[in-house]
C-alpha cells in the first residue's frame, strides 16, 4: 500500500529542507531538533478542565509529571491514563506530546498523566522503566487527592513509551505495579534485538528508519546482553497471561510493525482481549504529525474510543 498522500507530501518537506539523519546528531541535538519539529507538525491545543506540572518520587530523584482532566472528566473519581511519550527512550518529553495527550484526555473523558521518565544515554536502561514504574505507584496512592479512581487506571505511549506501557502492563499483572485495566500500545517497540522482517523493507530515509531506530536502542541500552531482557523486549516475557486488555497499533511503514503485530499475537494466543489496528498507509510517528496528517486525530479518537470502553466495563 502506498504511504498516505498527507505523509507523502511531508517527507517531501523533511528531504527539501535538507535535515541531517537523527544518527548523525548528537543526543541533545537530536532533542532539540524533535522538540522544533513538533512546532510545526502539532495542532493547536485544545483546552483542557484541569493542566498543571506536578512531580513524583522515584529512585532515581524526582520524576516530572504532567497532569490533564479531559474537558468532560469528572472532577472527581475519574479514570486515568499514564501515558510515556516516544522518542527512542533518547528524545521527547511533556511538551512534545502535549497535543497527544490533550486529545486522549478529552476524548476519552478521563485524566492523562504524562511521564518525563529518564533519558539514555545519560539514564540507561532500566531507569525509563524505574521512572515511570514509581510514577504509576504514586498516582494509584495519590489517586483520591487527585480526583483519580484507582480501580480505573490504563497504561499507554506511542513507541518507546509503548515499550514501557507493555512493561508496566507485566508488572501489574505480578502485582508490581498497581492493577490496571487496560494497555494502550501505539507503534510499541517490544523486541530490541530489532530483526523482524519489516526492519528490512523500510528505506533509510524515513523519520525512522531501521538504522535510526538502533540508534536509539543502542544509547538507551548497556549490553547487547539486555537484548532478551523482557524489560527491554516485552515480547520475550516468559508468559504474558493475565495482562490487561489491549490496544495495539501498527503503522505498516515503520520498522517496528511486525514486531508490534507479534506482540498482539502474543497476547491473543495468551487469552487477552485484543483490538488491533494496523494502519498499512502509515510511517511511524504519524500520530504527532496532525497538522500535516490528517489520519493523526483519526487513530486517536480510535484510540480513546477503546479507552472509554475499557473504562466503562472496569470493576
């Protein structure tokens, strides 16, 4: 299937404008490159009931948190969503997935909490997971002074925050994390030894390409040992029984799709509720494009649409 016209036209716009590949960047070159990159391609804001910067404790010092009521959420008891931005676990923070996590929490008529977890290669693994596992303990015992219902919370992040999501969904389920009720995956990267067969069908000049997409994992990762860690690949956890139900998205012209329908596979065969959605006209890091790709805020209502159910049915 041929990439989206709307995706087309914006890699036009990356190849005229002449941007340097992430890989030949240095980390905080790369940040600051994403984070103007996001000027141009997210929307404009939408207007939220509630927005304030907040922060947890956590392992490693403070964690920075970003907290959203939906528009329509109730003040009270309202269910929430700890949502780990993308970036490769290298790039990306609270403001370059404001858009994104505005339109879930209004959508989905819930609280969003952003995570600014730890970034390699000054932080690496598993110090994203440490952040974000001690982000999601806080909000479940702070859950009542924030107006969360903790018996309504879901887990979710687009790429590397996929990644995360999934880990935290296996720690719930073993009772290391608090309980959630549903796992939100978009784009998730849950294999780090990145050879599934779509690694060798996308070209090197996508926003993320294979090359780039290792060198995110090679500055978020110590040892090519931790490869197999299921903290790092989701997808070789022992079992995955007992997770919660998902949402698993996929963009065909990315890298990380057929690890991303693996993993849905994965939990199908395990007994787990799956929605999955594979978007074959799709490059990955659509869903932060929305200015310029209009199939962003489609995908996203998708998204929340599963959140509201799950929502709803949780006991």
């Amino acid at each position: 299937m041929p990439v989206d016209p709307d995706a087309q036209n914006l890699l036009a716009m990356l190849k005229a404008a002449g941007r340097p590949p992430l890989t030949s960047l240095s980390p905080e070159e790369a940040r600051a490159a994403y984070l103007a990159g996001r000027v141009l391609l997210q929307p404009d804001l939408p207007q939220v009931a509630e927005l304030k910067d907040m922060s947890a404790p956590g392992p490693h010092g403070d964690v920075p948190l970003r907290f959203y009521r939906g528009a329509t959420a109730p003040a009270t008891n309202a269910p929430a969503l700890l949502f780990a931005h993308g970036g490769g676990w290298v790039i990306g923070d609270r403001d370059s997935h404001d858009y994104v996590c505005r339109k879930l929490a209004n959508d989905a008529a819930c609280v969003v909490v952003s995570i600014d977890y730890r970034l390699g290669p000054e932080h690496k693994f598993p110090m994203a997971i440490e952040d974000s596992l001690a982000a999601t303990q806080w909000l479940a015992k702070e859950a009542s002074s924030l107006g969360v219902d903790p018996k309504r919370l879901a887990v979710g992040g687009d790429s590397a925050g996929g990644n995360i999501s999934a880990v935290l969904a296996l720690l719930a389920r073993d009772g290391i994390a608090p309980a959630v009720v549903f796992q939100l995956l978009l784009y998730p990267a849950v294999d780090m030894n990145m050879d599934a067969p779509s690694f060798a069908r996308i070209p090197d000049d996508y926003p993320l390409s294979p090359s780039v997409a290792r060198w995110f994992r090679d500055h978020y990762m110590s040892d090519t040992k931790q490869h197999t860690d299921w903290r790092a690949s989701p997808l070789h956890a022992e079992s995955h029984h007992g997770v919660a139900p998902a949402f698993v998205l996929t963009a065909r012209h990315d890298p990380l799709c057929d690890e991303g329908a693996a993993y849905a596979k994965k939990l199908e065969d395990a007994g787990v509720r799956v929605w999955q959605l594979d978007m074959n006209d799709q490059l990955h890091g659509f869903l932060t494009w929305g200015k310029m790709v209009r199939a962003a805020d489609a995908a996203l209502e998708m998204a929340a649409a599963t959140l509201r159910y799950a929502f709803s049915t949780a006991k």
